[in-house]
C-alpha cells in the first residue's frame, strides 16, 4: 500500500470516527446509546407529535398607541400654553400602511402658529414631521427612521412577551422564531392541542386600577345621564367583563389609572381557603406600592375597579390602606387564575396578534410518518444497492460502501448542527441515497468506457475519475442552486428537506470522489499487477 | 453487466414524434388546468385541514351533514380510500376566522361522537400532559401510590403506547403490559376516563393571506431556479446550452405540474420542493449529455453537429438511464411506502425524473440543433467552449 493510500484511508477512518461520535457520543451501555441517539436526532414536530404556530404582529397597533401619546402629551402642552384647538386626532391606518400614521390638528389661530410650533419642535422634533396644511391646521407624520425603530421595536418586545409566556409552560425544546418583519414562528413539540396556549399568547394582559366614579349602570347612556350627558375630560366609561350571560354593566372610571401592567411584580394563582376558589394574587413594585398606598389611605370606602384588557373585573370598596398586594377574585377555576398570572407577569404585548398558521400533528401520525419513512429509506437502499451489485459486481460494493458513509456524515452533520429532521427531511436523505449513486455510476462508465478504449485498468481507474469530475460538480452546483432558493422560500419542514439535500450532496462528493476513488487504489495496490478490474 | 452497449440510435432523427408527443401532453395538462382549474392544497389556497382516525369504518355522511349545519363556506368530508380515515377541508376567507373555525370543527366532532359528553377526558384525543392534570386526583382517591414523576411517566407510557397503536385504544384493558399500569390503575381510568371512536391525527389551518404570500414565492422560488440554472450553465458552457437546458427543464416543471392537474392531485408546499429539486436535478442529465458533447466537438470535427449530438446521446446513454433510473427507484420507494403526507411529493419526482430523462434528450438536444440551423444551415460551428472557438470557425470556413 502506498503512503497516500494509507493518508487517504486514515482520513476516512477519522472523519467515521468524528460522525459516529457526532451521532452517538461515547455510550457505555445500550441504554446510553438509545439516549444519545434520540438527543442528538432532533426530530420536527410533523414527526414527534406538536404545533407550530404563525402569527402577525398587527403594527398598526403600535403606531396607534405612539399617535396617541402624541395627542394626550400635544393636549397637555397646548393646555399649558392657553393655545386654542378645535381639534386633535390621528388617522386609522391598515396594517400594510402602518408608517403612514399621521396626527392632525385643526384650529390652531395663525396668532399662535409660532407658540405652536415651537412647542411641536420642542417636544416631538425629533420624532416628528411637521406640515402644514393651511392657515389654521397642521399634519404630524412620522420620520421614516423612527417608524422602522417602532416597528424593530414592537418586533423585539413581541416577542419577548411571547417567550416569557412559552416558558412559563416549561415545554422542552418549544421556540420562538422571527418570521419575516412582522412574523413571529412559535414551535411547541408535544402540544397537539395548542387552543389554550394560544388564547393565551394572544391575551393582551392589561391589569389596572382605576378610581370608580359612578356605576355600575345598565347601559352607557344611563351611565351618560348621570353626568347630564357631558363626561367630564377627566372620567370614561368602560363595561364589566361579561361572565356567566349576565348583561355587562357600566361604570364611569377616573381617565388616569393608580396601578399600570408595568407597576406590577409579581402574580400567581392562590387557592382561597376559605371559598375554595381560585383567585390570582399580584404584588405591585416598590414604587407603585408608595403611590398605592397613598392613593388608598385616601380613599377608604371608596370603590376601586380592577380593570383588565379594558373591561372591568369587579369594584370592591377599599376597606382598608393597602400597599403592594392585591387579588382578583372571581375567576372560572385552576386555569384561568393560572393563565391569568402567567400573562400578567409576563406583561402586555405593544400590539395584538393575529394567527396566519397553525399546524398540529398528534403524535400517532408522526410515528406513522417516520415507520413510513424508515419502511421507504430500506426498499429504497435495498433497490438501489442490488441493482449496482448486479451492474457492477465488485465495484458496485465500492459504490455501496461509498452509499453508507454518505448517509452516515448525513446524519452527523444535521446532529452537530442541531438541524431538525422533518419528514420531508427524510425524503431528502431518501432522495440522497438515490442521487449519491448517480456520481458512481457516472465515473464507473467513464472507467468502463477507458477500459473499452484499451486503457491499462490504473490508468483507466484514473482518467475515469478525472474526466468524470467536473461533470459530477456541474450536476450538483445545478442541484444545490435549486435548493438554496427552496431554502430561502420554504417553510419549517420544506426547509428541512433543502438542508438535507445538501448536506447530502456535499457529503457526496467526498464519497463518491475521495473515498470511491481511495477503495480503487486500495483494491489495485493488492494486485501485483493490476490487469482486471470487476466493474 | 452491461445495458445498451455500443448503441447507435438516431435519436435526432426520430425527434418530432417525441417533441410531438411533449407538446401533447403539455397542452392536455394545460387544457385540464383551464378548464378544471388547479387543485391547490391548504398551504396555497388557506383553509382547515383536519385529518382524524376512526377505530370502525367512519361515518362519513354522518360528519358532513353535522359540519354543513354548523359551517359556512365549501367543506369536504372524504374518506381516504382503503382506510378508516377522513380527511375534512374546509375554506377560510379571513384570518379572523381561523381560530373560530378550528373550534367549531373540533366540538361538533366531538359533540357528534359524545366521547366526552360526561365531563371525562378521552384518552383518544388527548395528550399526556392533560391526561397526567386529570388522573392525578382520581390516582389518589384510587390508592395508587404515585410520585409526581411516576405519573408524568405513567402519562408519557400510556400516550405513547396509543401513538405506536395507531392512536386509538378501544378498550383501557389494552394497556395492561404498558409500563407502570397495574389493574388498579386500568380500574381509574375505566372509571375516570372515556375511549372516543376516533382521534384527530393532524391539523392545519392555514389564513389566505399566508396562502397568497407562499403561492407569490414558489412562483418566484422557481423561477429565480430556472434563472440560476440559466446563468451557471451559460457559465459554464454556451448561453445557447443554457437556454436549451432551461426550456428542458422549464418543459419537464410544465409537464408534471399539468400531470398534477389531470390526476386532480392537490399542490402542495412539499409538492413545490419536489418541482424546485427536478429543476436541479433534471439539469443532471442535460449536462452529462452536454458535457460529452463539447468533448466530442473537440475531437471530431469533420462530422455534422446533428451526427456529433446522436453519437454523445448514444454515449452517455447508459449512464442517463442508470443514474436516473436508480434515483428513480428510490423516488418509487417514496411513493410506494412514503405514506399519505409525502404521496403528493413522490409523486412529483417520479414523474418529474422520468419527464426530466427523456427531455434532456428529445427536448434539451434537438434545440441546439435548431440553433445552428437557425443561424445557418449546415455549419456545424455552433458549440465548442469559447477557448475552441477560433478553431472551429476556421474549420467551419474551409468547410
């Protein structure tokens, strides 16, 4: 044996070793291999069982909510600076014209204008264009660079709100994924029934306490006829949740809340000992705590509205100083007190939610699918190795040896690079074996075709691997070309199956190139003088 | 073994029956998608897929009359042949109604079959979590002796037993050799616990607006394939090889989509990555045959370029019916044993494979061809790789 025959076969021998270790680690016992294996054989939801979840975050909704604080802070300055307005409003934008949010105030009096746009400069300068669209009215809309922090923005604390959620559920493996600009891709391995986990992603979560100032009322007009038809700037109406088909009610609130979402702590479901319901307990920070205190020293016998998502919960009396606790009583059961914590710690999401996509597998069909899977890799590699035994006697045993080791650095490289293996996937690794013999076959007829034109069999060996190669490359660029766009385009599982051709097809040119041609050399060496070749 | 040995088949002689028969079937396909339309799967169109096991023969009319009553919109019920499965599909026209659809088709389901009507849990259509959050007080009350992690595995063991049983149990007695189930729990869950008639296998629900969004990107994920495979063999060869390749292949992705059409097989994303991995790997046999020709060009100059063609298809010809044979014998695998989700996707490649053959040498061929006789009748100039070039013009002009 040659000295390069020996590097080349110590080459391949380490690159077996590194993807058997890569498969399986180093087992001491079968169990320990049966563990590995399934650890490092990250397997998709369409074949372990789960859901995958698509949703878009409505930006609309966060520009909104910035327009908003633009117009209550404009009113507040205007107010201050005895500036008269007719009126200030923001437009109603889709989601796909969500950076063309624009603020319009009207009835500015021209002896104003520079007060007024002083103070516009002053405050909102940096955030905001001005324009003027005539003599008394004016247009704030945003810089294009500020939209698109809004929208990174929103983008960021989405999805952070939704990975504190996912893993307050303690599911192993779930992940939160951004999908596009404005779409967030949650996998949940194991959850093939995903109504709840999704009601709750969706939840708002928005907890606060407001003074009650009336109420509660059968209608909003009877709410309305109490203040003699003119709610003070100061005061809004916002109805009861509906629970249970009773009709909701009506309370007239203070506009500015004591406790906001971000004053509080802490939450989590208690059992009340006494009725042996379920209620949820929330701590409010130190600071909110101070001003709570304050606020309900002062107020002893008044009423307090519990306020979520804009609806009011209940409206006990406060019947002593409170600080920094407070409970929520009422609630369906377990569950709901339960869902309830989790999505007041985990905090509001800046804009609602809108599911695109939902996909669950139940864990039978994924079993099904990889029986399936496994059943069509064996006939398939059964097929195509008897036919090149056949075809090429011996050397169809090089191309099968070739075969394995191909499928084997498959694997290995999808576990080092934690890739998952979908279905598809495994039609990829399927399809792999398939095209990996194309490279064999096409130096073996060049081999043959040398050995037809009178060649020497080493020499023969050689010209049919040199001519062969580019060819070979040629048809994998075309092939990898293609899978790269698939890559790009597809989703989840689709993806898994570009990975794995590739990978597939990368691995192939080390086999049937390197390792093909290495089992050749070997072969021959053993020949004194190499006349035949079994091909 | 040797097939085809020494052949010498006039393949460019008996092109037109053969370009006959693609233009055929290309219009057939095409006439089937005008006038009955494209059958587009879930992920394109959006909709609810909901695919569900029964135990006994399903009771198909039964589910479509109960969901018509409850539904709006078109929905199929239908059974997936030769098995107790149904597949229902039904359209969605608003994301709004995604997830009210869902439900809907969930309860009725359930409400139909009354499986859990008595306020238990059914084992059939639930997971192991759920199952663990319920068994816990009744294992208690029972006087089995279970440690939280005892009960988590004693969940896991029973769901998983039910997924390697096809998803359903018809009787909680089965479950006696599951690890960590003694009689006495059988005995809770036969008293806790109801057996449904069926299980839900999968769901998709997809809004028509992610529909839309992937419909635009296969389109453009294959074309920008085409414009690839275009540039790299225009690259690598001629511009004119490039373009004879893609109508090639361009012809083979309009073939089977056609195929798809007149077999009323629905498009799928799966479907897509088949079509999208045909466009590379039909390019594979166009350029065996390709690249023997620029070789052959080099080296037999006095013959006609039709002449030079036959005789590189003649050639190669054993490598192309092997090497796509054995790709096409794994493809046949899928399709045979791949199992109802991958049957769309096989399907695609072994028809893709075979149309992918044949084109390279009756389409991809014949074009070069037509190419120089376009340019010229009878020079036999076109090809050779640029460095040859000169060469072969100063032949062509003593010729």
């Amino acid at each position: 044996m040659s000295s390069n025959t020996r590097i080349r076969l110590l080459i391949i021998l380490a690159v077996i070793l590194v993807c058997i270790y890569g498969i399986i680690g180093l087992p001491t016992s079968k169990a320990e291999l049966v563990d590995n294996w399934k650890k490092n054989i990250r397997l998709g939801t369409d074949l372990r069982g789960g859901s995958s979840l698509v949703m878009e975050i409505q930006m609309q909704d966060a520009f909104k909510g910035e327009a908003d604080t633009v117009i209550q802070r404009l009113r507040d300055e205007l107010t201050k600076a005895s500036i008269p307005f007719t009126d200030l409003s923001r437009n109603d934008p889709t989601f796909e014209a969500a950076s063309k949010i624009q603020v319009n105030i009207t009835g500015i009096p021209g002896t104003k204008a520079g007060d007024f746009r002083m103070i516009v400069n002053d405050n909102f300068g940096s955030v905001w264009i001005m324009t003027t669209v005539n003599e008394t009215d004016y247009r704030l809309t945003l810089k294009p660079s500020e939209a698109l922090r809004i929208r990174a923005d929103t983008l960021t604390q989405c999805m952070n709100v939704i990975e504190k959620k996912i893993n307050s559920y303690g599911l192993a493996e779930s992940s939160v994924q951004q999908r596009g600009e404005s779409q967030i891709l949650v996998t949940l391995p194991g959850v093939d029934d995903p109504a709840r986990i999704k009601q709750n992603l969706k939840t708002a979560a928005i907890l606060e306490l407001y003074e009650v100032q009336g109420g509660p009322f059968a209608s909003r007009e009877e709410a309305m006829q109490s203040k003699n038809g003119i709610l003070p700037l100061s005061s809004q109406i916002l109805p009861s949740a509906v629970r249970g088909g009773s009709p909701a009610e009506f309370y007239i609130l203070a506009r500015t809340p004591v406790v906001r979402g971000q004053d509080l702590r802490d939450a989590k479901p208690v059992q009340n000992s006494q009725s042996g319901g379920w209620e949820t307990n929330f701590v409010l920070t130190q600071d909110a705590a101070k001003r709570f205190e304050r606020f309900t020293g002062a107020h002893i016998r008044d009423r307090l509205a519990i306020v979520l998502d804009k609806k009011v919960l209940s409206a006990p009396t406060i019947e002593a100083k409170i600080s920094d606790n407070g409970v929520i009583t009422n609630l369906g059961g377990h569950d709901e007190a339960a869902d309830l914590a989790l999505n007041l710690r985990a905090g509001s999401l800046p804009a609602s939610l809108e599911y695109l996509d939902e996909r669950s597998v139940g864990p039978s069909l994924g079993a099904d699918s990889i029986r399936q899977g496994l059943v069509s890799g064996v006939a398939g590699v059964i097929a195509v190795v008897t036919l090149m035994l056949i075809y090429y006697k011996r050397s169809g045993i090089n191309a099968t040896l070739a075969l394995i080791l191909n499928a084997l650095i498959l694997i290995a490289v999808l576990s080092y690079a934690e890739a998952v293996l979908t279905l598809p996937g495994i039609a990829g690794i399927i399809l792999t074996i398939g095209m990996a013999v194309d490279s064999n076959v096409l130096i073996f007829e060049r081999i043959r075709e040398e050995l037809r034109a009178g060649k020497a069999v080493v020499a023969a060996v050689e010209a049919g691997f040199g001519k062969a190669f580019l060819t070979i490359i040629d048809t994998h660029v075309t092939t990898i070309v293609s899978c790269c766009f698939l890559f790009l385009f597809g989703t989840g599982p689709v993806k898994g199956f570009a990975v794995t051709l590739v990978i597939g097809l990368f691995a192939n040119v080390f086999t049937a190139v390197f390792v093909s041609r290495t089992i050749f050399n070997w072969e021959l060496a053993g020949q004194k003088r190499a006349v035949t070749l079994s091909i | 073994m040797e097939l085809f040995k020494n052949t010498n088949f006039d393949f460019l002689g008996k092109k037109w029956p053969f370009i006959g028969l693609s233009l055929v079937l290309t219009a057939a396909g095409w006439i089937s998608i005008a006038t009955k339309g494209m059958r587009y799967g879930i992920d394109f169109k959006g909709g609810a897929e909901m695919k569900l096991r029964f135990a006994q023969e399903p009771p198909v009319q039964k589910i479509r009359s109960a969901l018509e009553n409850k539904l709006p919109g078109e929905i199929s019920v239908q059974q997936i042949s030769g098995k107790p499965e149904v597949l229902i599909e039904t359209e969605i026209k608003d994301e709004k109604e995604l997830n009210a659809n869902r439900q809907l088709i969930d309860d009725t389901l359930r409400g139909m079959f009354d499986s859990s009507a008595s306020g238990m849990i059914d084992v059939n259509n639930s997971s192991s979590t759920e199952l663990a959050e319920r068994l816990r007080g009744p294992l208690q009350q029972a006087g089995v002796p279970l440690s939280e992690q005892d009960l988590q595995d004693l969940c896991a063991a029973i769901s998983a037993y039910r997924a390697d049983h096809g998803g359903i149990l018809s009787s909680a007695d089965e479950l006696a050799g599951v690890k960590g189930v003694t009689p006495k729990v059988i005995e809770v869950l036969k008293a806790n616990t109801v057996l449904g008639p069926f299980t839900i296998l999968s769901t998709d629900v997809v809004g028509p607006k992610i529909g839309a969004e992937l419909r635009r990107q296969a389109v453009l994920a294959t074309l920008y394939a085409l414009g690839g495979m275009l540039v790299y063999i225009a690259f690598r060869f001629e511009w004119i090889y490039g373009v004879a390749a893609v109508v090639a292949v361009f012809h083979d992705t309009l073939i089977t989509i056609g195929l798809f059409s007149l077999f009323n097989k629905p498009i799928s994303l799966t479907v897509v990555a088949a079509l999208l991995t045909l466009v590379g790997y039909s390019m594979n046999d166009t350029i065996v045959v390709f690249d023997r020709i620029r070789e052959n060009l080099k080296m037999v100059r006095r013959e006609s370029l039709e002449n030079v063609i036959n005789l590189s298809i003649n050639q190669t010809l054993s490598r192309t019916v092997l090497t796509s044979g054995l790709t096409l014998l794994t493809a046949l695998a899928l399709w045979l044993f791949g199992g109802e989700v991958l049957n769309g996707f096989s399907f695609a490649l072994v028809a893709g494979i075979i149309v992918g053959t044949y084109s390279s040498i009756f389409i991809a061929s014949p074009i070069l061809v037509f190419w120089q006789n376009f340019r010229g009748t009878g020079k036999p100039v076109v090809a050779a790789p640029p460095t040859r070039e000169t060469a072969s013009q100063r032949k062509a002009m003593r010729g």
